[in-house]
C-alpha cells in the first residue's frame, strides 16, 4: 500500500470546503448551467460540459491522489483513452501493446483505420520490438501495467526514459492498480489513465473515467480537448466516485489479503495449470512488481486445465463469484475474456496476447475469504 498520505487525501478529498453551510460533506451540483452575474460576466462556470464543481473536485482529487497537475473526469474509461488521443496530430504514431484491455484495442485500431493517427501494435516485453517501434519516433507510447487480463508488468521508469529519448509521451492505464498502489507520473510517465469504473469508485454502481497529466501545460490541453468533444463526467456519477474514493485504501487492501489467499488454493489445484498473480515469487515480473508497485492487487487470472465444456460447468456451478464484466467493485466477480472482456479482438490478435479459451479472471472482492474459498472448491468439485 502507498506509503504516503494517499489514505488521507482519499478521505478528506474536498471535505468541509462548504462555505455557504458548512456541510461536511461537499453539495452535489446538478445543474446543467450557471447564470451570469451581469452581461458579459461569466461566473468561474458556465456551462457543466465545460465545468462543474462537484466533477473538478473527483478531477482534482485524482490529480492529487496520482500526483499530477491536473485531471479530467471523462463519462467513462475509454472516453479518456480517446481524450488522451486527441494530444495526436494525424500522421503522428501511437505505440500500445499487444496484450491491452480489449476495448482499447478496439478503440485505437479503429480510429488509426479512420487516419486519426498511425498505430504499431508491439510486445512491449520483446526488448528488440520495442526498440524498433520507438525508432520510429512515436508521439505517444501506451502502457497498460499491469495489463488486462494476464497481469503482465512494463518497468514504466524504462520504457518512460527509452520514449522520452525519442520525445515521446508515455501514457499508463493504472486501471487495474488505482493510486493506492502504483503512482506512474513518479515512475516517469506523462499522463495516467484510469476507469473509475473499477477500483477507484468500487462499488460497481457508475461507469467513469479520468486522464490525469503531470504537467500543468498538457493539463490545460486536455482539459479544452474534453470540453470540445464533449467527454465530460456527469456531475451525479461524480458524487458517487467521490464518495467511493474514500475507501480506496482499506477496500484495496482487503482486496489483496483475499486474493493471496485464493492465489494460493488455485496454485495446489490439479485442474489449475497456470496462475497469473504479480504477487507470485514465481511470476516474471514478481521483482519488478515489488520495485514499483505499492502492493499485488486483487486481480487474478488463472488458466483451468479443461475442455471449455468443463469451463462453462465451472462457471455455472459458482455462486458467489458473478460471471460479469468488469472488475474492481467490493463483490467478487469473474471474467471469461475470450467471450467477454476481449471478444472486440479478433482471435488471432486474442491468442497472440495469450487470451485462450480456458483462462478465466477474477475480481476478487472483499467478502469473508473463507466464502470465496467454499464456492471455487464448489466450482471445482462440479467438473472433478
Ligand atoms: N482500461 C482498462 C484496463 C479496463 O479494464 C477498462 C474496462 O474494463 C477500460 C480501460 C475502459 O473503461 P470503461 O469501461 O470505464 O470505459
């Protein structure tokens, strides 16, 4: 866990900063505009596309809990990878890597097939690929660490030093970390990208996003690009983050107690034939992890050594676990990426990330450990 004051600027953020009432807990904005106080004397908002209270507060609060200058609440996570894009001029390159979430696969192949801008798809893991791609002199570098759904790691201080030589900017989907427990921009990068649908809001209940820059400069960019496309976050869904932010640190933490305990099940399992856990001393990146990450998470993946029949048994036969999309909130929940989560990639592009039939993904929620446990020995029990 960060061993900073995140904890307390997830709580606090914007708290008693009512000075119309003193409400404790900062008022929800709902309006859509704000009246001028005379002719041609536009009060410090206008129009809730361009700006609202309560959606800069969840901005600013992000921009503080990533310790950037500056953040943009976007309607959802990829309406902030698309805000992020619009730093690219048509012509300019966007490296990403081969094994991201597959909506922003889908995203950036597609907007590059509209002449947006060029893309290379590179394993970033591939040193020489790597190397060939930044040799091209990319505008924008995408990272995504630790990736969706296999748990790959990018040593961001590298790859962010490697892309700068070439003046490159380095942006990080901290998705599937949240700042509680890896801060990129103190890594190196440039902007970090977030769905607060999962971990930051946490509770399942709102679709989100923001783009945080480091410098005040890109900031002041993305803040205008978001209000010229419209990506803006509703003020509503704004509140509810806030309020979800607050808990981040021990929802985080209780997340990733339960999840080392089933990494640990899955492991000594026969019918598991591989687990995707950073936390693992076995896992490639474990060192890296440790270096620059403040903890390991409560994503798993693991891979079910059995015929997708016996996948689909196992599924069915699990109670707890919700077969769902998504991740991050407070209840468990489990993927099938193939069929879900990555079915926008086609199958060569999946396989080649590593996304096969038999590999499933927890989000492993904070109930009592011991419940998880029963209903996955339950799963397991019905294809024994
Ligand atoms: N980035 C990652 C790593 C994700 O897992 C997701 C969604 O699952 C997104 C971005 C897109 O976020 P949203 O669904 O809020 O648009």
């Amino acid at each position: 866990m960060s061993h900073d004051k995140t904890a307390t600027t997830a709580v606090r953020a914007g708290i008693d900063s009512d000075t119309q009432h003193g409400a404790v807990v900062p008022p929800i904005y709902l309006t859509s505009t704000y009246s001028f106080a005379g002719f041609d004397e536009k009060r410090q908002f206008d129009y809730s596309r361009s700006g609202n209270p309560t959606r800069n507060m969840l901005g600013a609060a992000m921009a503080d809990l990533e310790k950037g200058a500056h953040g943009v609440v976007t309607a959802c996570g990829t309406a902030a990878c698309h805000l992020a894009t619009m730093l690219l001029d048509a012509g300019d390159l966007l490296v990403i890597p081969h094994d991201c979430y597959g909506g922003t696969y889908r995203l950036f192949t597609n907007l590059a097939a509209k002449g947006h801008f060029r893309l290379e798809i590179v394993d970033q893991h591939d040193e020489v690929a790597l190397a060939k791609a930044l040799a091209q002199k990319p505008k924008m570098v995408w990272v995504e660490s630790p990736s969706n759904p296999l748990m790959r790691l990018v040593d961001i201080a590298k790859i962010s030093e490697l892309s700068h030589q070439v003046d490159a900017l380095v942006v990080v989907d901290n998705t599937f970390m949240s700042p509680a427990l890896q801060q990129p921009l103190t890594l190196g990068a440039d902007l970090v990208v977030h769905s607060t649908t999962k971990f930051v809001n946490g509770h399942s209940d709102v679709v989100g996003g923001c783009l945080i820059a480091k410098s005040e400069e890109i900031g002041e960019q993305i803040a205008w690009w978001s209000n010229c496309i419209g990506v803006t976050g509703a003020p509503f869904d704004s509140y509810l983050t806030l309020r979800g932010i607050r808990t981040l640190l021990p929802r985080i933490r209780q997340h990733e107690e339960n999840a080392k305990v089933l990494v640990e099940v899955l492991g000594q399992h026969p019918k598991v034939s591989a687990v995707h856990y950073p936390g693992l001393e076995s896992h490639p990146s474990h060192e890296l992890a440790k270096r620059q990450q403040f903890g390991f998470g409560g994503m798993v993946a693991f891979e079910l050594d059995a015929s997708l029949k016996e996948v689909k048994e196992f599924l069915a036969a699990l109670k707890l676990f919700c077969l769902a999309e998504s991740l991050g909130g407070v209840e468990s929940l489990i993927a099938h990426p193939a069929t879900m989560t990555h079915a926008a990639m086609d199958e060569s592009a999946r396989l080649a990330a590593g996304i096969t039939d038999n590999l499933l993904r927890l989000s492993v929620g904070i109930e009592h450990v011991d419940d998880l446990k029963a209903d996955l020995d339950a799963a397991f029990a019905a294809i024994a």
